[in-house]
C-alpha cells in the first residue's frame, strides 16, 4: 500500500489521530480538575478531532463514518494513553498547568 492510498484511507488517519490525541488533551487537561472533568475534556478532544477529520476528508455528510471515525479515535486514544503515554504526557499537564503546587501524585 502506497502513502497516498493510506492516507486517503478514513479508519488508518483516525487511528494515528486517536495516538496522537493524548498529547493535546494533556495540554489542555489541568493535573487539579477532577477525573470526571478531564476524562471529559478527553472524549470532548477525540469528538472535535474525529469530526474535524471528516470534514477534512469530506466524508461528513456520512454519519455512519463520522460516528466509527469519532469512535476510532477515541478508542485509540484511550488505548494509547494507557498503555504508553501516560507517563509521558503526565509532565506534560504538569507543565501546562497554571498551578504549579499541585503534585499529581496526590
């Protein structure tokens, strides 16, 4: 399979969307909100990108594709965050955060 035809291919560009997904939750997630709050923001974060992606890709009149293409990145977001990233994007919020007290570890 060439570049070109894996790009173009909805379901490949929404899973490296959903990986890539924690990075920009972790910036905008605050470590002293609560769990709820920011396991919110991240299935808000994985909605706008899904659908800007099928915006993107012109298929947003479908929305049997716009619900798998928003339900893929969630899912490996979620997935990605888990496994590996969250020891990566936990000093990333740790950064970004306003407050600069907050341990996350507490």
């Amino acid at each position: 399979m060439d570049l070109i035809a894996w790009v173009q291919d909805t379901p490949s560009w929404a899973l490296l969307v959903g990986v890539v997904t924690p990075f920009l939750v972790s910036i905008v997630n605050q470590p002293q909100w609560s769990k709820p709050v920011r396991q919110t923001v991240a299935v808000l974060v994985a909605v706008v990108l899904g659908v800007l992606g099928c915006l993107a890709d012109g298929t947003l009149g479908d929305g049997m594709t716009v619900l798998q293409v928003i339900t893929v990145v969630a899912v490996a977001s979620h997935a990605a965050y888990k496994t590996v990233l969250h020891h990566v994007t936990t000093p990333i919020e740790e950064a970004t955060s306003r407050r600069k007290d907050y341990d996350l570890a507490s």
